[in-house]
C-alpha cells in the first residue's frame, strides 16, 4: 500500500527531512512544492501566524503594487471578488485560504525562532531553536524573507521628535495632526507620504534624487500586465517611458529634476498618489537631508524646516543573521549563490527569494518551485553541490538583485527543456568530486564569542554589524 505524504512525514526522523523556514508567501509556496512531489519536510515560523510580511510586516493601509494577477499562485487564484490591487488584509486572508486548501498546516509550527543553522557532519544541519531545542536536518530550505532588517540613514545633529523606520508605520493614527518628513521615495515611502498628505498636519518628502513614478494602472489595465514575456527590455523601457509622460507629464511640472537612472536600474516606484498630492500643496518635494537640529531639520539646499515625526523609508539590509559568518554570502543587495540559490561549496542550504523580482512574487514562485524539486531531487542523487555543478557549466554569481520577470520565467522554461543535459553534467562533475563533504562549522556559542571580539577589533566590519542590528 502506497503511503501519502503526510503518513511518510509522520514519525520520520528530521535527518531525512528538509526544514522550510519561513511561512510567509515563499516559505509557502515551497511547502506546497514539495508536498506535491512527496519530498519530506518539517515548516516553521518565528510569527503566531503564518503570512510573514502580510501579516506582520505592512501598514493597514497597503495594496500590493504588483498585479492580482500576477501576484498569485498560478495554480490557486485570488477569488474573483478581489481587486487588480488586493489590500494587505486581501493577501493574509488569500494565504490562508492557500494553506488551507493544500493542506499545509499539519507541517507548519508557529512561534518557532530559528536562531543558528550550521553544517554539521556528514553533511547534514543542525537547527538550533530560540527556546534550545536543536534539530538535524537533511537541508534548510532558507524563506525568511528580506523586508524587516532595517536599513536607517546615518543623521547629523539630534532631533526632538520621532524618528521610525518605514517597517514600524502601521496605521494613520501615527501620522494623524503631525509635521511628517518622510525620507525616500520607493514604494513605501510614497505610500506613507500620500498618508500623511491626507491626515499629517504636513508632509515633505526628501529625495536623493526623484524617481520615476510610475502610474500602477493605465487605461484602466494594470501597468505590469501591459508589459508582455516577449518584449525586450528596451521595449519595455519605452512602454513604460510613453506611460509615464502621457499619464503625469514631465518631472519639471511638478518641480522635480529629471531622474539620473534609466527606468528598471532601481525598483520601480508605482505609485500615482505622490504626484497628485504633490500638485495639491499636500506634499512637499525636498532634496537630501543635510543636519538635524531640534524640531527642525536642514536639506542639501539649505532651506530648514520643523518636523514632529521623521518616517526613514529607506529600505531593508538581506541578512541570515542565523547564519555562521561563512555562509552569509551576502554582498550589498545581493547573495553570492548559483542560480541564485545554491552554494558551490555546501549542498544542503537554498537561499530562496532574496531577488528584487519588478512583478508579482506568486507567479514567479509557482514557475520556480517545481524547478527547484527537480533540483533538490537531483541533489539526493549527486554528491557534490548543485551550485559547484553550475558553476562548471559555466554560470556566473548574480552581480544584481534586481530580477525582470519575463527574463526568470524564460530561464526556468530553459531549465525544465535542458534538465537531462543538466543530470548528466552534475554527474561528471560528481566523478570528479566523489570525495566532497560538508565543511563542518563551529556552535553558535563559540560564533558568538568571536563575533564580539571581531566587534570590537573591527568596528567597520559592515557584515557584522548587519547581522548583530538585524538579530531575529
Ligand atoms: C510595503 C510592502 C509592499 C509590498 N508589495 C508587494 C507587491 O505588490 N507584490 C509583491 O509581489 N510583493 C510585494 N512585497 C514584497 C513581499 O515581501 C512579498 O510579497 C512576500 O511577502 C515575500 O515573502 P517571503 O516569504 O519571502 O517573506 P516574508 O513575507 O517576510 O516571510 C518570511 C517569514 O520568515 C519568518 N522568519 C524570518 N526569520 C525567521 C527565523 N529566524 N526563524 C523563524 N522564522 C523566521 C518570518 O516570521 C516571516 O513569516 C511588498 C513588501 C512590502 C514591505
């Protein structure tokens, strides 16, 4: 008698499991995965709930920028009565309905915070948990998301109001009758802004430089699903380029300079409320901030201005500070890892859904999930690392995280048709690699003593001081 998936988890020791960690949109859409293709594993999340940043990490006001239709599980639509731009609440309640619809929750612990994952003998992993408890697994299947390591800007001067982060906005009322600086125009930043122009008692906006504001619908279709798989990126520049100037005009008409970057070298900004407040005085353009002094605060172009609150919408740092220092391979924005996921000298650790993708992240993970299986199904077969494997094909380290959409669905498309050649290349290298082996790598409680003392011999050192602001 066959056995289904959930009575081959049942009493199987973790050594033969993968951990997924993460229950937020990633961690579940692998889950589903690999629960489709039978593949063991354990799930688990530091929240009280499953929906990572749609249910802890958004303001009640957010709308995804990203299509509806593009935004979710190909293979599980958002019900019909959502919107072309579904609410945070619309997102939770669609995750839910998905966890609830694959039967995913019987694999799922909440409240569990993984604090250390480390390489241990024969090639498997050590998982230490907040409260001590440690577990061995086959492999950790890295879903912990990259929007809550906070990234502040350094000011000079002190300030008498309130300064937060874009991440600790969560409802109008902390913005309602207040002076609001909010410092960064990307998608947060804008969305927080045009909240204040509503309900501040004013709002400036300080930009290092304008950014394309891109309108999130245009003739009533969403902009992102006007832009087609077979159009190049220069045409795709021009698409978008033709909308901005017919729907907003030029940046001069709303006294902004010109942006400095082309459309697409920065995540985009989708937002058409910023430009409207802008022409109704309810939003103030302003240029960098040079110093802080009281309740009052310098820009570049030396006009001073009193503020009660400062909202810093300046983005997040990618950080695995449960990680041993060697494996944070992260390098700005970005993780030095093969195909984006897998590392050429340890088989075992997947670092999934790090990349700014400009589009909607179900789609992109249901194209990228059954991949993904083929490979983990690969990797039980070969003794070396998949991503040493791909190197020798001749695959280079990601130098952005910047991602197009189209470009990742028509690799995963070349990946499927040429997989065979793939099998047969992974198992020439193994040949030739038959002795490789994990590199075991210390507990956490002596990582952590030579961190503080690398701490304090190397202030500067950015890594460090990343993972130890950004501990889970
Ligand atoms: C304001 C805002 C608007 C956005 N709009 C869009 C949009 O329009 N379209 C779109 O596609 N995306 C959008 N995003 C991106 C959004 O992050 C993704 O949609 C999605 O939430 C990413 O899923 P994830 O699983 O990678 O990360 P998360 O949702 O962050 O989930 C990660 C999970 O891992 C858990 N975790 C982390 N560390 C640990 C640990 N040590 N131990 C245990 N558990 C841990 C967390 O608790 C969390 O539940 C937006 C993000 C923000 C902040």
């Amino acid at each position: 008698m066959k056995l289904n998936h959930d009575e081959i988890q049942e009493n199987l020791d973790t050594r033969h499991k993968h951990l997924i960690l993460g229950a937020g949109f990633v961690g579940l859409g692998m889950a589903q995965a690999l629960k489709q293709a039978d593949i063991p594993y354990d799930q688990i999340d530091a929240s009280d709930q499953i929906g990572g940043n749609w249910y802890h990490g958004v303001y009640q006001t957010a709308h995804i920028i990203s299509s509806r239709k593009i935004t979710q599980f190909s293979n599980f639509p958002m019900p019909d009565h959502y919107p072309d731009f579904p609410s945070a609440k619309n997102m939770l309640d669609y995750l839910h309905n998905f966890a609830e619809h694959f039967d995913l929750r019987p694999h799922i612990e909440l409240n569990r915070k993984v604090t250390y994952v480390r390489p241990i003998e024969n090639n498997l992993w050590e998982v230490t948990f907040a409260n001590e408890e440690q577990r061995i697994y086959k492999g950790v299947l890295l879903c912990n998301g990259h929007h809550w390591c906070k990234r502040f800007p350094e000011f000079e001067g002190t300030f008498n109001g309130e300064i937060i982060h874009s991440k600790d906005y969560k409802r109008p009322e902390q913005l309602k009758g207040k002076r609001v600086l909010v410092i960064g125009s990307g998608n947060s930043g804008c969305d927080v802004a045009a909240e204040s122009a509503r309900v501040g008692a004013k709002c400036m906006m300080s930009m290092r430089q304008s950014p394309w504001f891109i309108p999130k619908s245009f003739a009533g279709v969403p902009v992102v699903d006007l832009i087609k798989w077979w159009m190049p990126e220069w045409l795709q520049r021009l698409i978008i380029y033709s909308i901005i100037r017919l729907t907003f005009g030029t940046h001069q008409s709303y006294g902004l300079p010109e942006p400095k970057y082309r459309i697409f070298d920065r995540h985009p900004t989708l937002n058409n409320e910023v430009p409207y407040y802008i022409k109704h005085g309810r939003i103030t353009p302003k240029p960098a901030v040079r110093r802080l002094n009281g309740w009052e605060v310098e820009f570049e172009d030396g006009s001073t201005e009193e503020f009660d609150l400062i909202v810093c919408a300046t983005g997040f740092h990618l950080a695995y500070p449960f990680l041993p220092p060697e494996l944070q391979r992260v390098e700005g924005s970005l993780v030095k890892c093969y195909g984006q996921v897998f590392l050429e000298d340890y088989k075992g650790l997947y670092y999934i859904g790090w990349g700014q993708v400009r589009g909607g992240v179900g789609s992109l993970i249901s194209a990228f999930a059954p991949v993904f299986v083929r490979y983990l199904q690969l990797q039980e077969k070969i003794n070396v690392p998949l991503g040493l494997v791909l190197k020798e094909l001749g695959q280079k380290l990601p130098k952005t995280h910047l991602f197009d959409p189209h470009q990742m669905f028509l690799e995963l498309k070349l990946n499927d048709v040429f997989f065979d050649f793939l099998v047969k290349k992974a198992h020439r290298v193994d040949a030739q690699h038959s002795q490789f082996s994990n590199e075991p790598l210390a507990p956490l409680s002596s990582v952590q003593e030579t961190d503080s003392a690398k701490e304090v011999a190397s202030g500067d050192d950015n890594k460090l001081k990343v993972s130890a602001g950004c501990r889970v």
